[in-house]
C-alpha cells in the first residue's frame, strides 16, 4: 500500500477515485488501485464516461450489440454506464462488506437534463439503482432547489445518494434538511436505515477559481493575500454545520432507528490553478469520516508527495470565518459567487451530457 495514502486513509478519510472506464475493470488498473493505492470508492460523470468510450475499443462489442438491437443514444448510454459502474460495484463489494456499507460505494449520475425536474429526477433515480441491482451504488442527483425534494424522495425510497454540485453552506444545510426528511419517509415506510447511506459533495476548486478570478481584478494588496483560501475555508464551515446537525436531538432520534449521518466528500479536488499545490485540496480538508474523490492526476500527486494535514477542529471554524469577513470587505459577493458556480455546474453538466450523448450516437453509427 502507498505510505502516503495509507496515512491518509488512517487519519479517516475515504479515498475515492473520481473516474471509472471499462479498460480500467478489464485490464485490471481499477483492481490494482484498490490493492496498492488504498482506493475504496469510485464517482462517476457524463465527461467521465464520454472519454472513456471515445478513447477505447472495449466499448465496440457492446455498442455492436445495442446497434443491432435499434438503441438509440440515450438507451445505449444508460445500458454502458449501468453496465460498468455495476461491474465496479462488485469488484467493490468486498470493500462495502468490510466497512459495514461505508465505502465500496459507486457512484452514477441521473441524466443532467433533469436537474429541474423533481418528479424525473426521483423516477429516474429509481430506474438506475434497479438498473445496476448492486447494493453498493450510489445515485447522484444535483442539489439544485428541484433536486432537493428528489433527494428527500430518493433516500425515502431506501435509495443510496451523492448529493453533488453543492456549493454555498446554505444551500448545504438544505441538503442534510432534505437527508433528513428522506429517512424520515424511509423509517415511515418501513425500510432499514441502516442500508442507506449518502454523501454530501462539496465542491473545492471551482470556489477558489471563481473568487480568485474576482479578486484578481481588484487593485488592493489584501486581494492576493486571499486568493485561493476560499475554497478550504468554505468546506471547513460545512465541516462545522456537519457537527452541528449531525448531534442534534432530530438525527440522534433517527441514529437509534439505523441511520448513519451522511458523509461530506471533497469533490472537485484537482487544483485549477498551476502555481498552487497539486494535493492542497487533500492536505487541507483531513477529517474523520470524511471523503476525497480525487482524480487520478491528484491521486498520483498524493502518493508521490502528499502530506497529511491536521485535522479539521473547532480552531479552524473560527479562524476561516475571517476569510469571508475579509472576502465582503473587499466586495466580494459570496452569495452571487455561489448563484454562479450553480448556474455554470448546471450548464457544464448539460454540455458533457450533450458531449457523452453525441460520442455514443456517432458509435452507434460506426457499428
């Protein structure tokens, strides 16, 4: 196992892989990544899968198969990812089962095209996790305001979710409101608590790229003094909230039932800008029972040269506040960044979803 890894993993952090390709299963890479590099998960995404099957031929066999049988793109997209991330699932199973359901987890996406969409969202949901039939799948579904009464829904229906694209803390706390609720509707209809599990992703990069951009424009030397510690400082704070709400009487009353809290994930922790520390958002975000889906580029940094930081404590909650006073002092808008980090998540997932779809149809054609 990777020494650095392994210090990583002992202090409570849960590695996942933020990538998932047929050639990875077949040729055994994912395997190896789980016996060497202390990978004990695996997210998925639209881009993800487009560059898989543009770049392999492991896909052909099958994409033959779905031709022959008249699929069109979206059907064909639906049976190849369903199809890889339940043969992860299994390679993984080994992984859920000695984490008593923790880890092992692995994560597909619902169509993007959806995330406005509360009642397609949950139906969507509910024909993937049928689709991959494997305990140890997670569905994604965005935290937009429509995706968040999915969510509930989802949980509710004793469905496994990684709540992705959440950015702002408040919009954070409406994701544990909506976990919440939805073990609520799960207790009520009589499922076990305890098979449910989900992750909250909190998304690092994108935060410190859009403020830095901002602050990169004023002319005040406090700006570069600031610039890239909004994205750490902002997951440290939905860190403090997880505390908060995740002891309360309400939860505490749902733990007894079965229920497990849900877990932050890092998401997003490749750096965007060159000059910064290719493992700062690993190093910087240690927390018990947290998780870091890393890229693989990230991943490969940190075995090579990570280093473990101190863990997140009640200290830091206090000093990371000054960044965001700091941040409005300088008229940095957090609530305007936060709208569009949104807004542009929202339209780069419509774009990799276009992306995936027209990789799959020209396939299909060539078959």
């Amino acid at each position: 196992m990777s020494e650095n890894l392994t210090r990583l993993s002992e202090s409570g952090v849960s590695v996942w892989l933020d990538d998932l390709s047929r050639t990875r299963l077949e040729t055994g890479d994912l395997q190896e990544l789980v016996e060497t590099k202390n990978v004990v998960g695996v997210t998925t995404n639209p881009t993800i899968f487009a560059t898989a099957i543009a770049g392999s031929d492991s896909y052909d066999g099958a994409l033959r198969e779905l031709a022959a049988a008249g699929a069109d793109a979206e059907e064909a997209i639906e049976s190849l990812t369903t199809s890889d991330v339940a043969a992860a699932a299994r390679l993984l199973r080994p992984v859920y089962d000695a984490t008593d359901g923790a880890d092992g987890r692995v994560s597909i996406e619902v169509p993007p095209p959806l995330a406005r969409d509360t009642a397609g969202t949950a139906t969507a949901a509910k024909i993937m996790w049928e689709r991959v039939g494997e305990p140890n799948a997670m569905i994604k579904i965005p935290a937009t305001e429509e995706g968040l009464s999915a969510i509930a829904d989802t949980i509710g229906a004793g469905i496994s979710v990684n709540v992705t694209l959440v950015f702002s803390l408040t919009r954070y706390r409406h994701v544990v409101e909506a976990y919440l609720q939805g073990l609520e509707k799960a207790r009520a209809a009589g499922h076990d608590l305890s098979t449910i599990r989900s992750v909250a992703s909190i998304f690092v990069s994108r935060v410190d790229a859009e403020i830095d951009a901002r602050l990169g424009k004023l002319d005040d030397p406090a700006a570069a003094e600031l610039a890239g510690r909004a994205g750490i400082a902002n997951c440290i704070l939905a860190h403090e909230i997880h505390s908060q709400l995740f002891t309360s009487e309400r939860f505490r009353v749902l733990e007894l039932a079965g229920a497990r809290p849900q877990r932050l994930l890092w998401a997003s922790t490749g750096v965007k800008n060159p000059d910064y520390p290719d493992t700062m958002y690993v190093t910087g975000l240690v927390a018990p029972d947290t998780v870091n889906t890393m890229p693989e580029a990230t991943l490969r940094a940190f075995d090579d040269h990570g280093e473990v930081g101190a863990a997140i404590s009640p200290e830091d909650y206090r000093a990371v506040d000054e960044v965001f006073d700091q941040l409005a002092r300088l008229g940095i808008d957090y609530a305007d960044v936060m709208r569009v980090l949104e807004t542009e998540g929202l339209e780069k997932f419509d774009v990799s979803w276009s992306e995936l779809q027209n990789t799959v149809k020209r396939a299909l054609e060539r078959t």
